[in-house]
C-alpha cells in the first residue's frame, strides 16, 4: 500500500489560514455586494421615486378593511333543520277560514280501505304524479298521459280553481298537459298547517263545487277523491305529515286552467 506522505505542524497551520482568509475573503464579497445594491436602491445615484415609495407610510383605508371578506361563508348560529317554515297558520287566514262567506266544513271520519281491497297503494303506488293520474281515473286516456306530462313550477298555477295550492303552500313539483283526453294538472306542495286543516280546506271546495266526494285512508294515507257529471271533472288528492312537520300534498285533477 503506497503510503502518504506526513503532514508537519507547519504545513497544517498554512492551509489552517489558508482556509481562514477564503473564508473571510467570501464573507467580505457578499456585504460589498449588499453595499452596492444598497447604493443603488437608496443612494445618491437611485431613482427618487423608488426612494419615496420605498420611505413612504402604508395607507390603510378602515372603511375597506371593515368590508374585508363580505362573502365568506359564515358558521350557522344553530344547527340546520329540515322542518317546513312556519306561516301566519290556519285561523288567521281568510281565504282558509272562509269560502263564498261560508265557514269550512268538517270533513267526515275517513274510511280505512282492508289492505287485500287497496289497489294501487302503498308500495304499489305510482311514483309519478302522470302515473298516478292515470291509475286513477282523472284522464280518460289511461296509460297514455304520464308520458305526455309537461312538468314545471308554471303549472302550479294553472291548477282547476276548485283545487288551488293550498294558501302558503310551497310547491316542489307541478305538471300538467293541455287539452284531449289528458287535460290534467298535477302538483306536490308542503304546507305548515296539519293535515285535518288541510283535508277540511279541500273536502269544503270540493262539495261547494259540486263534486262527489269519498274520503278514505289507504295504506295508511290519507285520501280524497270524487267526480262532477255536469263535465266529467274529476280529481284525487293524497295528504301525509311532513317529516318536518305540517303536510305533504299530491293534487291530481282534471279541467285546469
């Protein structure tokens, strides 16, 4: 093995300074050159401006700085709650209380259909409100008119005037087809008010309209539904309680607006 050769004491203290002396010569090149640009920024050859912007106080507007982060998405104050809003309810509305100047009536005690006698209830009710016109017998041309159903919130308002939404309801889906053998309208809608309000609202506008009208409970929904010979009217209309509270109404009826 070649051997090295062995470093005396004097060689080591020369690269000892050797090595001291870079080491300074690199620190004092770096503060010349923070020297020199310092000079240039702010000394006599700089640019006044730059000076100035450089030297000059931040301005801060506090009328901006209180509209900072206006659309920010904000922590609810209280949890979220799916129940429907309340309204001015049941008794302190005219338009409920009162049809024509007559108080509503009270709709008689429903029938409980047997289960093996309800057809097309249950979990063998239609899904769509088209489907459930045509299980019904609102149209004549059964079967046909779920396909021709034109949905939209417009309908809501085109409903029979016999059958309106009910006051303050919040509609969630309406349909309806104009004119032939599928002249219907349907719509689905939540109100705050309970479900004997509301049944007593349209059991009333039905009989004072001169529709038949045969209240039942099938599959343990609530149901009214009849027919007006003087023009083949005829309508169906399903309540449920709301989850959130109140009721959920199906209207299907035919003669719309």
């Amino acid at each position: 093995m070649r051997a090295f050769p062995r470093l005396t004491l004097p060689l080591l203290i020369g690269l000892s300074l050797a090595l001291t002396l870079t080491a300074c010569g690199a620190k004092s090149d770096d503060a010349a050159a923070v020297a020199e640009l310092d000079s240039k920024l702010v000394g006599p050859g700089s640019d006044p401006a730059v000076n100035a912007a450089l030297n000059d106080r931040i301005l801060v507007d506090p009328d901006l700085t209180d509209s900072a982060n206006v659309n920010t998405v904000k922590v609810a104050e209280k949890p979220l709650s799916a129940a429907i809003p309340p309204d001015a309810g049941y008794d302190n509305d005219t338009s409920i209380e009162a049809l024509d100047g007559a108080k509503l009536m009270r709709a008689p005690k429903p029938t409980v259909v047997a289960a093996e006698d309800c057809t097309n209830c249950g979990s063998q009710r239609a899904v769509t409100l088209g489907g459930l016109a045509a299980d019904q017998g609102v149209t004549r041309g059964k079967g046909t008119c779920d396909a021709k159903l034109q949905y939209g919130a417009g309908w809501a308002g085109r409903m029979p005037a016999e059958f309106p939404v009910y006051p303050r309801g919040r509609v969630k889906e309406a349909g309806g087809v104009d004119g032939g053998i599928c002249d219907i309208r349907v719509v689905t809608f939540t109100t705050s008010a309970s479900m004997q309000n509301v049944v007593d609202y349209y059991y009333t506008r039905a009989r004072k309209s001169g529709y038949n009208v045969e209240y039942q409970i099938r599959a343990g929904e609530h149901v009214l539904g009849g027919t007006r010979d003087v023009d083949g009217g005829a309508y169906f209309i399903t309540f449920n309680r709301h989850p959130g509270g109140g009721t959920s109404v199906d209207i299907v009826a035919n003669n719309g607006r």
